[in-house]
C-alpha cells in the first residue's frame, strides 16, 4: 500500500470516528436559530403604524410590525449621521426604488411621515423630523431590544405617535 492511500484511509477513518463521538457523547448541539419563525404582518417595511411594547406602550413599528427607532446624535429635520458601520447596526429604514412615499398605517399622524436624502442616493423615512431605523436582533412585533441602547457613538430611542423620543430604560 502506498504512503499517499495509507494517509487517506486514515484520514477517512478519523473522520468517521470524530462524527461518531460528535453522535454519541450526549452533548446536545442548540441552534440560535427559531424552529418557528416569528409572525411578522404583512405590511411594507417603509408603512410605518403603530403597535405595543410592553413597559413602553404604543411606539411606532414598520409595516412588519417590527420596532423602529431614532437616534440622539442625528438632528431632528435634517439627513441620517448614521452611515458605514452604524448603518450596518442600524438599517435605515428605507424607500424601494420606484416608491416615492411612505405609507401612513393606522395611528400614524400623516402630517409627521416624511423622508429625508441619504448619501448613498436612497431615501429614508422619517417621523416628526427623525430618521427611523430597525434594529436587527428584534425579531418579532412587540420586542424593543434597542431602547435605550448606547451603541454606534449614540443612544437609541423608540418613539411615540406623537413623534416623541421615549426615553425610558428598555422594558
């Protein structure tokens, strides 16, 4: 037998042995992942309404149902200071190519939904002069993980129909 088909058959049999002790230690393996996933709504994501967050009552949310925020270092009434990396954090909540408006759900002060340039010529959806963003580790409608969150050179706040920052700790 040569030394390259030795080496091989060792190789193959070491393999098989590591994916049986992997079976049979009793360690169980969890993925991070949901078997379920969650049930979002069925609106766009640049419709921004309004929906529940235990500890912080009625915030705005996309039309997913997910929790949008603002951040304290942009200035209210002008373009997003978040880009590169905190824009990767903290997804602007944006307008697809060919829509020119944000939808206005149910709760929604009409007057207060606007949009605002971004950099990268695409358009972000603001509320009572703040660009709004998601944060990705909210997975579900009613989850809030951000609020009050310092991160990206700033802090992060839900906001109410009113258009107001609530700046209470997260629930």
């Amino acid at each position: 037998m040569t030394s390259g088909r030795r080496t091989a058959i060792a190789a193959g049999a070491l393999a098989v042995a590591l994916v049986a002790a992997g079976c049979s230690n009793g360690t169980s393996i969890s993925s991070p992942f949901s078997s379920k996933p969650p049930v979002l709504l069925h609106g766009p994501e640049y419709e921004i309404t309004t929906g529940s967050v235990s500890g912080l009552g009625t915030v705005l949310v996309d039309g997913r149902g997910l929790t949008v925020y603002m951040y304290a270092t942009d200035v209210r009434g002008r373009p997003s200071r978040c880009y590169d990396i905190c824009a990767v954090q903290w997804p602007p909540v944006v307008l697809p190519p060919a829509v020119t408006r944000p939808v206005a759900g149910p709760g929604i002060r009409t007057p207060l939904l606007g949009t605002a340039p971004r950099t990268d010529g695409s358009t972000q959806v603001t509320y009572n002069g703040w660009p709004l963003y998601l944060w990705p580790p909210d997975k579900a409608p009613g989850q809030a993980t951000g609020q009050a969150l310092t991160n990206a050179g700033g802090l992060w706040y839900v906001l109410s129909p009113a258009g107001k920052p609530i700046v209470t700790p997260s629930p």
